[in-house]
C-alpha cells in the first residue's frame, strides 16, 4: 500500500545547485514528511509538515504541500556534497490510526 | 541519547535456522514498527505497534512474527527464514503523529 511517489527517482547536480524533488500522494492526509537516508544507514526525519499547512522551512529546506493537487515538493537550496543521500516522504493518514506510508525514494547526488 | 537500538547490525545465517532481531528504544514511545528495505522497493512496512500487546500487520507480513511485552521493546523474528528475507531491516518509534526514529538498521544476509 504504497502511497508517496517520489519523482525524480535519481537526480544529480553540482555543487551549489538548487535540488527540488516531488512528491505524490493518493489519499487524503494528516500530515506529511520527509526523511533522508544516508547510504545503509536509518532515516532522518527532516520535517514534518501538517495538511492545513501549505509551505514550512528549516535552514536550507523548503517544504510545499498542495493538498488539492495530493503533491509536495522539497527544495534544497544552495547544495553540498555532503547533501548526497536518499529522500524519502511519508504521509500519515487522516483515517485513525494507519501508520506512515514511505515512498521509493529519491537518490540526490551532489557532485563537488 | 534519545535512541532506536537495533541488534544485531549485521548477521550471516542459514535458510531454517531461526533468528531475532532485537530492537529497543529509550524515548517511551507508543508506537514501533518494523521496515524492510529491498534495492528498487524502497521501505516496505512488515508489522507494527501502537502499544503493548497491540501488535498489526503491514504490507509484507509474511515469515515473520513480532510482540510487544514491554513498551520499549519489539523483537522481530524469523521462525524460518528463507533466501528472499536477505534484505536491510529497520526499526522504528514515535509518538502517534510525529516523526518517526530510526535505528541504524540490520543487514540478513539468509544462505
């Protein structure tokens, strides 16, 4: 029952790029999250933003979420190598208590 | 340290022969689930918890069992594991509605 859909799958820039990865979703939502993974390592939860909310930022992060179009998007800005890592989002839903659903991913490469 | 302890990391063993992976968080959490990640998959939820002795099925539940006797505790086990549950594993907690803690994951490598 996989519900986030990342896109792109892979995507790499240079050092210094803005990286903007999207996500989709079927349903309805409480709130939505995004995670990063380093390469065989847990998740990091980055930030959490709720579906009555439509933009949230923390440091370099920018976080969108359009409940209409069931899409989100995380923007990176100004990128460093040390960004390279997977993304993931989540949602958690609005009907009782269904646990986080992760997406596939999206595999950021920021190239020095 | 607020924290998801997973053991074992890493682990090399034979199809049958049964295991557990251990996981322990320190955060009195409510709510702890078990994870499957497979290479093109991304993270596949295998059971979760929202409680002791509350314990559900996720999306691939099969060859595996859980509990949950004490709060800070979910121990997976395999009763016999087989080649196809070669993957990394993931324990996670949280309080209902927030983010979620990883552990740092347990590599089963099953011959």
């Amino acid at each position: 029952s996989q519900q986030g859909e990342e896109d792109p799958q892979a995507l790499s820039i240079q050092e210094g790029e803005n990286a903007t990865m999207n996500c989709s979703y079927k349903t309805s939502i409480n709130n939505l999250q995004w995670y990063r993974q380093n390469s065989g390592r847990g998740l990091v939860h980055l930030i959490l933003i709720r579906s009555n909310e439509r933009e949230k930022h923390s440091g370099r992060l920018r976080v969108t979420l359009d409940t209409s179009k069931k899409s989100s998007s995380l923007l990176i800005t100004a990128s460093r190598a040390a960004d390279t890592a997977s993304y993931f989002c989540a949602t958690g839903s609005n009907s009782g208590n269904t646990p986080l659903v992760f997406g596939k991913g999206t595999r950021l490469s920021v190239i020095a | 340290e607020a924290q998801v302890t997973q053991n074992p990391r890493y682990l090399i063993t034979v199809t049958g022969k049964k295991l557990t992976v251990t996981c322990s968080q320190n955060m009195n959490h409510e709510y702890m689930s078990w994870y499957r990640q497979d290479p093109g998959l991304g993270l596949r939820q295998i059971y979760y918890s929202m409680n002791v002795e509350v314990t559900d099925k996720g999306d691939v539940p099969e060859g595996y069992k859980v509990s949950r006797k004490e709060k800070r505790n979910f121990p997976l086990i395999l009763e016999s594991p087989s080649p196809n549950q070669t993957s990394l594993y993931f324990c996670a907690s949280c309080d209902w509605g927030q983010p979620q803690h990883f552990g740092d994951g347990t590599r089963l490598s099953i011959l």
